[in-house]
C-alpha cells in the first residue's frame, strides 16, 4: 500500500504538471481567438490571467497546506485532482473570456497541491530515503514539462480546446485512481486541533529572511532569476507567433526541446561545473550566459537565430543550484524548511510581478501604436535583470559561509 500511495503521489504530481504543460502551447492562442484576433489584446489578457492565477496561488498554497495539517493529507489531495478535472473541462467550454478567467481562478486553487504532496511523502517516508523520495518529485515536474506543451502543441493543433478536454480527463482519471490506493498519511493524533490562520498566512514566511541579513543578496538573486523567468509564460507563445508565425505545434516542439535542455543541465552538468570552479564562479558564469540568452532571444529576426539561444539559455541553469547551495550554509538545520518557504514565497511574488511587466512591455513593441517597434523588447528587460544578479553576485557570493 505504502508503494502504491508513493506511485500515486508521483502521479499527481506528473499529471499536475503535465496538465499545465498541455495548455501552454494553446491558451494564448485561445485567449487571442476570444479576445476577436487582436494580439496587443490577447497580451493585455495574458497579462491578467497569469497575474490574477500567481496570485491565488500565492494565498492558496499555504492555506491547503494548513488544511492538509488539520484534516489530513488524502482529502485536500483529492478534492485538489476532482477540482482540477472540473475546472479543465470548464475552461475547454468557456464561450469568452471572463469564464475562462473564472477557470483560471479554480485551476490556481485546485491545483496548489504541490505542497501537499511532499508533505505526504514526508509522512510515509523515512528521512534517510527523503531526499531520493522529492528527487523523484523533481522528476515527475521536469517531465511533465518536457512531454506536456509537446503533445499540446500537437493537440491544439487538431483543436485549440482539444488539450483542456486531455488534461481534465488525466486529472478526473488520477482521482479514481486515488479513490482506491491513496491510504491517510497523517493519523488523528498528529493533526492540528484546530485550523489556525496564522498557519496559512504567505507573507509570515518572508520573515525567517529578515533574520538572515548575509543573505539578503542572495534571495534577492533568487527573486531577479524568477521574476526573468517569467517572460516565457508571460510572452513567449504570443511573441512567436507575431514574430515567427509559429502555432501550438512550433511551440510546443521549442519548449519541449528546452524542458530537455534543461534536465541535461541539472541532472549532469551543475554538479561538474561546482566541482570545477566553486559555487560562486558558477553562479558568474550561469548568470553571464543566461543575460547572453535572453538578449539573443530579443535580438533574433530569424527563427534559426532564435533556436541558436536555446542551449546557451539553458547553461543559466546552472546559477539558481549553487545560489542556493550558499543560502543554505547561512542557516541552521532547524530553520532550513521555513528559508524554502521564504524563498517559495519570494517566488510566487514574482508570479504577481511578472505578467504584467512583460505582457505590457510586449504590448508597448508591437503594432503601429508601437514606442520602440521590437517585439523582442522583454527578452531584452530580462537580459538586463540576469545582468544585474552579475553585479549583485560579485558583491554576495563572497560572504563567508556560516561555521
């Protein structure tokens, strides 16, 4: 039973994910189709949908895990896959846009279970086979993300609502599944005895950094990398199609090819490159390579000159492992899982932030009501921001570790 729960846990976590890589390829697109064809509009909507969506994920992930404290893990688990199964075929229903916002409401809350899942595994799993045990969550995620905007891409396709129909069957499917085979990880005894809204407060965790003034530079690292990031949920399917003219299949194909550049990198190459050189020589060279990315994605007039930045973005990857890794010497062992959080928190942040910067900055360079005509112009911002964590990691990386 005990390796039935831990398969059906890695499942979840796969098909969560996987999920939300179906549909990256194709809701840009569906938003533009709603929004009468107008890509400067599609952009301002994109720009609402992923705020509003970071958001409620930022105020309900605390909360389902301060739920899955009290009531137990198997019912918030559950209700989050039933939920999501829902709220997919909402969307892939939708007639305009305010109910596909309303199902990107529901999708933000059902689908917070992330933390609720290695909560489980923290349960049932001894602390010496843990790390093994979030590894293969790790994995579950990165795969979700190299096979999901593949197979939407080719989905959407046939039809642009045919992955919202696929990815609410998975969830549907994964909750009968786990009707049967997912047991309670947390007994009775060991639950809280009451719901306690401090518990579930997200700014709260935000707090354990102020104790940290060593590594003020390092988080704030961390935020400039995700808030980066951002641009390609934010702008990507968008920029590529008015740029490129590339449907859901072009880039679901490109975005696969990343997600698999990317695993190349974490699971090989960033451990030889800290061996090499040391953590703060590699957070350098990440971040010189991420900037050099990014601004060959901004620059690039050609399809051909585009894909050139797909392996050199993917060696950034190798910047946010070793940033961490010194974050990490900062702190006592007691206090290691609530600096995750603060750093989790840091990041749905920047979920709130980012959106909006680039769907706006996207919206401003395009079109004949254009500032500066270059639809490339966010991949240019974000160059500038991985840029900065340069100067910003010169100066922090050197702190001496804590002894």
């Amino acid at each position: 039973m005990r390796r039935a729960a831990l398969a059906f846990i890695f499942v979840t976590v796969l098909i969560d994910v996987l999920a939300f890589g179906l549909i990256i390829p194709v809701l840009p697109h569906l938003v533009e189709d709603l929004a009468g064809g107008d890509t400067r509009d599609a952009a301002f909507w994109v720009g609402v949908f992923s705020t509003t969506f970071a958001l409620i994920q930022f105020v309900s992930s605390p909360i389902q895990g301060a739920l899955s404290d009290r009531f137990g893990r198997r019912p918030v688990i559950l209700a989050s896959c039933l939920g999501l199964g829902a709220d997919f075929a909402l969307m892939a229903l939708a007639p305009n846009l305010w109910i596909l916002l309303v199902g990107r409401v529901l999708s933000a809350i059902t689908s917070a279970s992330f933390t609720t899942a290695n909560a489980y595994v923290a349960d049932v799993v001894a602390p010496d086979e843990r790390a093994k045990a979030f590894g293969l969550l790790g994995a579950a995620f990165g795969l979700g993300f190299v096979v999901g905007p593949a197979l939407g891409g080719w989905l959407g396709g046939i039809d642009l609502r045919l992955p919202f129909w696929f990815a609410g069957a998975l969830a549907t499917v994964n909750f009968a599944y786990g009707l049967f085979v997912l047991p309670e990880s947390l007994p009775k005894e060991k639950r809280l005895a009451r719901f306690d809204a401090s518990l579930a407060n997200p700014l709260a965790a935000l707090v354990v950094i102020r104790r940290h003034p060593a590594i003020w530079g390092l988080a704030a690292i961390i935020f400039l990398y995700d808030l980066a990031h951002y641009v390609y949920p934010s702008v990507f399917v968008l920029f590529a199609d008015y740029r490129f003219d590339w449907g859901p299949r072009e880039v679901g194909g490109v975005m696969a090819a990343v997600g698999v550049a990317s695993i190349v990198v974490q699971a090989w190459l960033v451990g030889r490159v800290v061996q090499a050189v040391g953590e703060r020589r590699t957070i350098l060279i990440g971040s010189l390579f991420g900037a050099t990315g990014f601004a060959i994605y901004g620059l690039a007039s050609t399809p051909f000159a585009f894909l050139l930045g797909v392996p050199v973005m993917a060696v950034w990857g190798v910047s946010s492992p070793a940033t961490q890794a010194i974050i990490t010497r900062h702190v006592a062992p007691e206090e290691q899982g609530r600096m995750q959080g603060a750093l989790a928190s840091l990041a749905s942040l920047t979920g709130i932030l980012g959106p909006g910067l680039y769907t706006s900055i996207f919206r401003a360079s395009i079109g004949e009501e254009a500032l500066l005509p270059t639809p490339g112009m966010p991949f240019l911002v974000a160059s500038i921001l991985i840029a900065a964590t340069l100067v910003v990691a010169w100066r922090y990386a050197r702190v001496a570790p804590a002894a």
